[in-house]
C-alpha cells in the first residue's frame, strides 16, 4: 500500500507541474547537458525532468539523502 501511494503522489506531482513546467529553477548539475534539468520533490524523493519541445520527461528519481551532485 505505501509504494502505491508513493507512486499516486509521484504521478499526481507530475501532472501538477506540467502547465509550468519550465517555470521554475532548473536544477546546475556537474555535466553538460544538452537540456536544463528541473526538480520536483516528493517525499523523501527528487524527480529530474527535463523539457523537450512541449513534453515534459522524466529523467531520474532519486532518494533525497543520496549524494545527488555526484549522481545527477
């Protein structure tokens, strides 16, 4: 029942952002990327998408207390 929920509010936090998705601050990771990341947090959880013409992809979700700069 918890994963479940988890993934309710993953996919409602999504949906949620997808009017404005490029509106918010986009994520500076270490590498070079040819698409600016975005953040969405979610619990203990951080959702990276990126903004393709006008689709809104999921690139990772990763547990917050991991060391993201070295991941992301």
């Amino acid at each position: 029942m918890a994963a479940g929920k988890l993934v309710d509010d993953v996919q409602e936090s999504i949906r949620n952002r997808l009017p404005s998705a490029e509106a918010f601050e986009q994520y500076h990771s270490a590498k070079e990327r040819q698409y600016p990341y975005y953040r969405i947090y979610v619990r203990n959880y951080i959702i990276f998408y990126v903004v393709i013409d006008d689709v809104m992809e999921v690139r990772r979700i990763v547990y917050s207390r991991r060391n993201i700069s070295k991941e992301i």
